[in-house]
C-alpha cells in the first residue's frame, strides 16, 4: 500500500490555515497592515515629513546651541544645564584623544567649592580654582594613559587597603562618609575614584622618575663659617673617609661621627630622592655616583659629607612635576573652559 501525506488542514471556505492561503479574517488584517505599511511609507516620503524633520532638527541644533553659550558663555551651573550636560557632552578640555565634559567638570569643581564654603573660607579666587580644576582633569587624563603605557595603575585591592587606613584612623566608616559628605558633599564611593586617581600618580612617580637610595657622614660648617673652620671640617671628614677606607663599616662611621642627627642612629640613611630635591651639590655627586660606590667629602651649605650610594630606581632622570610638564607640552591640549 502506498502511502502519502495529507495537505496541510483546510477550512471550509478553501482557504489553507497556516500555510499560503489564509481565512478572510487574516485576509483583512494582511490587507489592512500593507494598508498602513502603505501610508507610513508615504508619508516618511512626503514633503510634510521632510519638512518635520528639518523643524526637528533645527530645535535639536538650538537647544545644543542655546545650552553650549550658557556652557562657554556664561559658565552657567543651574538644574537645566546640569541636565544639558548629562546628556550632551560638551567638551571642557581635550587631552589628546581624550575628552573631558563639562559635566565631568562640574562634578570636580562641585566638590571643591562645597569645600571653600563648609569650613567658611573668605577671600578665595574661585575663578584662579576653576582654572586649576580644569588643568588638573587633563593631568589626570594625561597620566591615566601613562599608566596604561606603562602597565601601572592602582588595582581595586590598592584603593580598598588605602580606604580601610582612612577609616581606621578615622574613626569609622560611619564618621568618615559623614565627614566626606559635610566637607565636600561627596559620597564613599565617589571618594574612591579620587583615592584611585592619587594611587596611580604615586605608582607613576615611583616607578618612572629616577631615584637614588643614599647614607651619609655630615660634619657641620656654616655656609658663612670663616676659611679655618671649613679647613678643620675638611680635615675631620678626611679623617673618617680614610677610616672607612681603612676597613669601618660606613653605617658604624655614620653612627659614630654624623652630625645629623636624623639619620645617624639609622647608619646614614636617607629616604630615597629625585634629582633636584636635595640641595644640588649633594645631588649631582649622588646621581653621578655608582651603586656601592663612597663619593665625596661634598660641600653643601650645611657642611662636609660623605655619600654611599646604595641603590638607583627609575628611568627618568627629571622630578616628577618636570616630567608631567614635558608629556603636557608633547600633548595636543585644549581648553575650552577658561
């Protein structure tokens, strides 16, 4: 026996449900969407629409116009243009390809105004403020596409762990949000994005710029001591650079004879610096100087010393403001809000 599929279900007035042929009822609402399909076609063709969509676009273009001179203008800070500038984004600077809002700018000019005003400040040039706001948004921007350059940056575990010592020494997360809320009108969260920005400049400034790790021997002498008082300097410092070189530990000698006090019972050691933040003579020879080498005796305006280097960081021979000027003259920057 042969056997064959049945056709799809008919109804009774011959019409195929669900296949080609439809009931009259589907008949009549096919027909009256190609209808309305028809007339929506029409009218998005015709001169009425044309002319609507003109109309429409000149009072998008006004509004953009209108809210842009009370931007660059008038610098206006009210509810509408707050509104204006969340959704459209007004550039206040370019740094780079990078823009910066003017809601962006807003939002930081806010903060330090509310500041000025909650501990009752007088006298403030806010405009010289505004200026600086502005300035600092770009280096910031300029100094978020270092880190990324340079694959540093604050993690979520850095801001969290600087956080957690800012309440600790606080007093609570409670007082601290409290605080931040009545001095700057910031929430926790906003402040962390602040924290964040912070990290990452330190985490730049510690890994580019170029640091040598120093101990030293002081024998004091005024910079206006008479000749025989800086000869007889000069003859101690001698005296303890030849016992060095004659077998004594340089931290014992540092410990013995340093006249600076601040760093004598540490053997000498100073905090790790950047050229140009010690007086230049104690700089120059420390950052010519080679790692493990004894350079000196120096002269500086507070003496005679001696200077083990102990360790060289960085790439950047320059400080870090130095440094940061010369990426914002190599940048293409513009300010729009001045």
């Amino acid at each position: 026996m042969i056997k064959f599929r049945l056709p799809e279900a008919v109804s009774k007035s011959g019409s195929k449900i669900g296949g080609v042929f439809r009931t009259g009822t589907e008949k009549s609402k096919v027909l009256g969407s190609r209808i309305k399909d028809s007339k929506t076609v029409h009218f998005l063709g015709s001169k009425a629409f044309v002319k609507f969509a003109i109309w429409f676009l000149f009072f998008v273009a006004l509004v953009q116009v209108g809210f842009g001179v009370m931007v660059y203008k008038f610098k206006s800070t009210d509810k509408f243009t707050r509104i204006a500038a969340k959704i459209i984004p007004y550039p206040a600077a370019i740094a780079n390809q990078d823009v910066i809002t003017y809601s962006e700018y807003l939002s930081e000019r806010d903060y330090i105004h509310h500041f000025y005003e909650s501990t009752g400040q007088t006298g403030i040039d806010y405009a010289a403020i505004d200026k600086e706001i502005t300035n600092q948004l770009i280096e910031n921007r300029l100094l978020a596409t270092q880190a990324r350059l340079h694959h540093t940056t604050a993690s979520k575990s850095d801001v969290d762990t600087a956080i957690n010592q800012i309440i600790e020494q606080n007093g609570g997360e409670d007082k601290v949000a409290k605080t931040l809320d009545d001095m700057y009108g910031l929430t926790l969260k906003q402040f962390k994005v602040l924290v964040k920005e912070q990290l990452t400049r330190d985490k730049l400034n510690d890994k580019l710029i170029m640091r040598v790790k120093v101990s030293h021997i002081l024998v004091r002498v005024d910079k206006t001591a008479p000749q025989d008082q800086v000869d007889a300097a000069k003859a101690k410092i001698d005296g303890y650079l030849n016992e060095i070189k004659g077998g004594l530990d340089f931290a014992e000698a540092a410990k013995k004879y340093s006249e600076d006090t601040g760093s004598a019972e540490a053997g000498g050691s100073l905090d790790a610096f950047a050229n140009g933040e010690m007086v230049p003579e104690f700089s120059k020879a420390a950052f010519e100087g080679k790692v493990g080498e004894i350079v000196g005796p120096v002269r500086t305006d507070f003496g005679w010393h001696i200077i083990k280097i102990e360790d060289k960081t960085g790439s950047i021979d320059k400080t870090f403001t130095d440094w940061l000027t010369s990426i914002k003259n190599k940048s293409l920057i513009l300010n729009f809000i001045k």
